[in-house]
C-alpha cells in the first residue's frame, strides 16, 4: 500500500483500529450492521457520524460511540 490510503470492502475490517466512522449513504445493509462488533475493534473514545440520519443514535451511544448526527446535538460520553 503507497501513503495512508487503501480501499477494503469488508467494513469490519476497515474500521479496525479506527477512531471515527462516518456513514454518508443511506444503503440499508450499512444500516444492518453489527456496530457493537465494529467497536469492539476501534479505538477509543469512538465516533460515528450519521450523515443520513439513517441509524438509531440511542443505541449507538449506548454501545459506547460518541454520535454526532447530521443537524441535531451530539450524543457523547466526553
């Protein structure tokens, strides 16, 4: 791989070791993930970015991420 960049279509092993995600689609099988998995294997504090308002940013704070949702206040734990 050159520089900081690489394309890796399986997105629990793109967010491995990840500080942030952000969603900007609203494809329904993003929608269908296990985001508890998805955190188990990022680095904290987490952040997940919901461009689409598409994910249920309740459950998502109460797994740990600091949710930040496209034009309502954030959800954090800092």
């Amino acid at each position: 791989m050159e520089g900081d960049i690489a394309f890796v279509e399986d997105p629990y092993e793109a967010t491995y070791g990840a500080h942030a995600v952000a969603l900007v689609t609203q494809w329904q099988q993003y929608r269908d993930l296990d985001y508890g998995r998805i955190l188990e294997n990022m680095m904290r504090p987490a952040y997940l970015f919901d461009g689409r308002n598409h994910l249920d940013h309740q459950y998502l704070f109460n797994l740990g991420y600091n949710v930040f949702p496209l034009g309502s206040a954030p959800l954090t734990h800092l």
